[in-house]
C-alpha cells in the first residue's frame, strides 16, 4: 500500500534548521552537523546509516518539497535557477515543488521532472500520488512543509534522523502541531545519529481512497 512518508534531521532541541538560511549556507548557521553524517556513510562503522537512507528511499516513487527547498529565491521565478542539485538531482523521480508562482514544468537529468504547484499541499499529493502509483510519496522538506502535512493529517509516516547537538535557534519541526500523536516503530542507532521511526496517529488524519 502506498504511504507518505518525511524523514528529516533533527537536533536535541527540535530544530532542523539554523537562523540565516541563505544561498552560501541553505541550512542556516550552527546546522552543519544535521547533515554531515549523510556525507560520512562510507566511513567504518556508519553502515548502519547507509542502510537507513537506501531502505527509506527504495520505495519512493514521487517527492513533494516547499519552494524554500528547491531554492531561496522568492516571488517570480528566475527560471536560471534549477536547484541546488546540479543538472542531474538525486530524485530520480517526479517531485512536486509547493509554490504561489506558476513556472512551467523543468525535466533535469536522471529522470527527475520538477512540476510547479501553485493549488496547494493537496492538489501536490493528489498529483504525486498518481505519479507514483503503488510506491510511496516522500514529503522531502524542508520543515515547513512537512509541518503543513502533518498538521493536515496526510503524513502516513515520519522518520527523525536526531543528532546529539543542540543549535538553540532556527526552524523547529512541530511547532503549532498541536494533538499530535506517533506511535514508535523503529529505533536504529549509529556512533553519530538515532534514527527514530513512527507511525503518524493523528486527529484530523484523512484517508485516502
């Protein structure tokens, strides 16, 4: 059965964003190590951590992500802008960009197609549900978003990559969700990071035909 899914990294203090998120430092000041143990996996003893990343991706078959993810650009497109990713991103697959400003489709290397929604988060799902067929959804971020699926009860499945840091500012996760409820089906633990895996049982959860 096909779920929606959202994995991010996560500090002690529930950020996963720094303050100042900007074109040179796109996960804000103090964040950096939210994200360096995704750039270590070949190292001894972080097996563990690749395995996670490939299990969680393996059954993706579209992604959905904010504006502020896909660039920091605001308002009309600057349609030279085509990621952050280089000419070949590593989706592999159709991702929906959430946006108030129409852009038409962008087809990149590799397979990933960006198609611009400007009709809301689930219009986006709707569309990449259907792109996906019997695959999964991944809600890709950044926090905002997923906070928006969250709160709208359309998240299946939430997994928290916690780093043992505290960064004190910055763009916490579940702030304003308020009746959240998750119930813990995995934890995997590595010498840098805890991966916490949940089931998402919320209020206002909606089911999908």
């Amino acid at each position: 059965m096909t779920i929606v899914t959202a994995n991010l990294a996560i500090s002690l203090d529930g950020f996963t964003a720094g303050p100042g998120q900007n074109l040179d430092n796109p996960f804000g000041t103090g964040a950096a190590a939210l994200t360096a143990w995704m750039f270590e996996t070949d190292l001894p003893g972080r097996e563990r951590d690749k395995q996670v990343l490939a299990d969680i991706h393996a059954n993706t078959g579209a992604h959905i992500m904010g504006r502020n993810m896909f660039g920091p650009g605001r308002g009309a497109w600057d349609e030279s802008w085509t990621g952050w990713w280089g000419a070949e991103p590593p989706y592999h697959a159709p991702v929906f960009v959430l946006t108030h400003h129409e852009r038409a489709p962008l087809k990149m290397q590799g397979g990933t197609t960006f198609t611009f929604v400007t009709d809301g988060i689930e219009s986006a799902l709707e569309q990449a549900l259907a792109a996906a067929g019997e695959r999964d959804v991944e809600i890709a971020g950044g926090a905002a978003t997923v906070r928006q699926y969250l709160a709208a009860g359309l998240l299946d499945e939430l997994v928290l990559h916690l780093v043992p840091v505290t960064i004190g500012a910055g763009e916490r996760l579940l702030d304003g969700v308020n009746g959240l409820a998750m119930e813990p089906v995995e934890v995997i633990s590595s010498p840098t990071v805890t991966h916490l895996r949940y089931r998402v049982n919320h209020p206002t959860r909606r089911q999908r035909s």
